[in-house]
C-alpha cells in the first residue's frame, strides 16, 4: 500500500493554519513550522506536529527533514522568508513547492526561485465570490497559468437534452469541456455524443474573457 503524502506548512498565519488542519482531518500528515514559539505553543492542541523555528535556517530545515516531505506550503507574509524558504526547499529537491504570494513580484520571484505553483488567497477567494455573485450556474473557480482558468458551472437550461456535439462550446466561445460528473460518476473528456442531463456539473477550460462571455449566454 502506497504512504500518505506528507505536508509542511511554514508560516502559521490564517491561510497556515487553515491548510494544516484542513490537511490533518482529510488524514494525511502534516507538520506545522512558525517563528513564533508562543503561537507554536498555542497550536500544539490542534496538530500533532509544530515546531518553532527560523524558515529562512538551513540547517533547521534539514533538521526536520524537509526533503522528505511531499509538498510544503510556504504561506509566511515576510518576502525575505518566503523566498529563502522557496529556494531551501528546491535546493532539497521538494517535489511540489507552494507560495502564498503577497503580489505579483513576489509570484515572479517565487517561480523564479523553484515554486511549483503560486497562490493569491484574497485574490483567489475575491474571484470565486464574485463569480458567484455573477452567475446562476457558477459551482468553483480555479487560476490556472496566465489567464487560463476552470470553471466549474451546473447544466444550464439551454444545454440540457444537447449532445457535447450539438452544444458547440468550443466553436462558439473557444472553451473545452474536460470533465462532467453525472451523479457519482466523472467522466473525463466525455464524448461528444454525450448528452447533458439535469444536475450535471461540467469542468469547461478556457480563457478569462471566454468563460466571462460563455457565462453570460448561460
């Protein structure tokens, strides 16, 4: 049987705190690091593993052993730790890198410096609300590079008894269906014979200024 992935988070602000235990009570292990040794104390009710120390130390961060680790969340709002710590974890070969960036210059350097995948959590949650705000049919919305995005929508009326075929979406707003879930079933690139049916979610990729005009006919 395979392990279960295993998580760092460094920086135990709100976003740190949420993804451990978020992480911890979907079952996977997961170990908590902050400067703060006060804050650590506070936490250490609430995950199994917190430590206190400096994300910008070499020789803590081997200490702990963080390239044993899966994936690390870097979620500190100091530029100098983030950046340091991003650059530790890819001299150690950590597979997946994750940086809660402050802007986009510190998203530049972040990648720059061996961040696998790079999240704004205000812009981020900003965007899915008003995309609720906006749409009838909006279920999730996810950033994915530049201004490419998922967008997760329930059958609209106008699709319903159309074949993927017949629907046309990728011709008439240059967008891909890549998933539609049918009751507990996910299909993944459906046929185009498929016929969309009343509760259905659809998974549909494309550009920003696509989806926003596909939303709209929805």
């Amino acid at each position: 049987m395979a392990s279960k992935r295993q998580f760092a988070v460094l920086g135990l602000g709100r976003f740190g705190i949420s993804a451990a235990q978020t992480l911890e009570e979907m079952g996977y292990e997961v170990l908590g690091v902050d400067m703060d040794e006060n804050l650590v104390s506070s936490l250490a009710e609430s995950l199994s593993q917190v430590v206190s120390f400096d994300m910008r130390d070499a020789r803590a961060m081997d200490q702990v052993g963080i390239d044993h680790f899966d994936t690390v969340i870097i979620a500190s709002k100091n530029l100098e730790a983030s950046l340091m710590a991003t650059m530790l974890c890819k001299e150690r070969n950590v597979p997946e890198i994750l940086v809660k960036a402050i802007d986009d210059r510190h998203a530049d350097m972040a990648r720059r410096l061996g961040a696998t995948k790079v999240v704004f959590s205000e812009r981020d949650m900003a965007r899915r609300t008003v995309m609720h705000l906006v749409s009838d049919n909006a279920v999730d919305y996810i950033d994915l590079a530049g201004s490419l995005k998922i967008i997760n929508v329930k059958t609209p009326k106008v699709l319903l008894g159309k074949t993927l075929l017949e629907a046309n979406l990728r011709g008439r707003y240059n967008v891909n269906v890549v998933a539609i879930r049918h009751g507990h079933e996910t299909m993944v690139t459906p046929p185009p014979t498929y016929r969309f049916a009343e509760g259905d979610n659809i998974f549909i990729i494309g550009k920003e200024s696509s989806l926003a005009e596909l939303e709209k006919d929805f």
